[in-house]
C-alpha cells in the first residue's frame, strides 16, 4: 500500500501554484457538495433518526481522510458541515429536477475551475491519474498538511515526502 508521504510526493509538483491549491480547494468542497444534493434525498431508517446516504458520504470521507493524515483530516472536515447544510438546503427548497440542475451547475463549474487552474497557473496536466476520482474527495487534505509544512509542523512527515526524488519544496 503507498503512502501518504508517497501519494504527496507526487501529488506535490502538479499543484505548485498558490491561484491552483486555493481552486482545488474549494473544488474539492464544491464536488463533495454536488454529491450530496442528489444523496441527500436517499433516506435512510434508522429509529427516530433522520439519516441520508449524503451522511454516509460524508462519513466515509471523514474517516478516509483522517486515516491519511490525522490533523489535516480532522481540519478538513469542519467545512463538511456547512457543505451538508447547504446540500440539505437546496434539497429542501426545491423540486428534484432543479436540485439536479444546481449539483449539475456546481459539478461543471468546480471541473473547469480545475482544469483551468492547472492549465493557466500550473502550465501542467491535472492530477486525475495520481488517484482518480477519490482524490477528489480528499485533496483538502494534502493542501492542509502543506500549510502545516509551511507553519512548522509535521516536520517528520515533511521529511519523508522531501527525501523522494523530484518534489520541489512546498511554500
């Protein structure tokens, strides 16, 4: 199984640039809000409790994200709050078909953020192979750890990733 460190290592050269790490950070919370308009209207039975399947979701990548690296997942799930909340409120405000329409619009605007970022700021191809869709869920966590680089912490795991070949070092 690769490690975190390996995953950044790689992840580390393809998002160099201040303009693309800020897109792909609120993309990441645009993707995972797109997801949950359209899970937010699966319910799910348990007692007197009102599940979704938006909060299975959201539980999954939590956990996926803390098992990455502990403090970059934690900080990476407060955001999911108000990106649930804002989910179960367009679901609560309008019919199926235009909560579809607004995941839709939010889900094409984050992929040409994206994809626009890397091809204006980072002169680069995306990142798609380095994790495919999953990265999409969970890259918050490596911009976060790079601002804990960057603010003196996780030295150690910094070490590892720099002792690879070709990464250059995080700002």
């Amino acid at each position: 199984m690769t490690s975190f460190a390996d995953k950044l290592r790689v992840w580390l050269p393809l998002h160099e640039n201040g303009v693309s790490r800020a897109v792909h950070f609120v993309g990441a919370y645009m993707f995972i809000f797109a997801l949950l308009v359209p899970l937010s209207f699966v319910r799910l039975p348990v007692g007197d409790v009102a599940l979704t399947a938006a909060h299975v979701l959201l539980l999954a990548v939590v956990l996926y994200a803390v098992s990455l690296e502990w403090t970059a997942g934690l900080l990476m799930a407060l955001p999911l709050a108000p990106t649930l909340l804002a989910a179960e409120a367009v679901v609560a405000r309008f019919p199926v078909g235009t909560a579809a329409a607004v995941a839709v619009g939010v889900m094409a605007v984050r992929f040409a953020l994206v994809v626009g970022a890397h091809v204006v700021f980072e002169k680069k191809t995306h990142g798609l192979s380095l994790g495919g869709p999953l990265l999409f869920f969970i890259e918050p966590v490596y911009l976060l750890t790079v601002a804990l680089f960057s603010l003196g912490m996780k030295q150690t795991l910094r070490a590892e990733v720099m002792s690879g070949p070709g990464v250059s070092q995080p700002a």
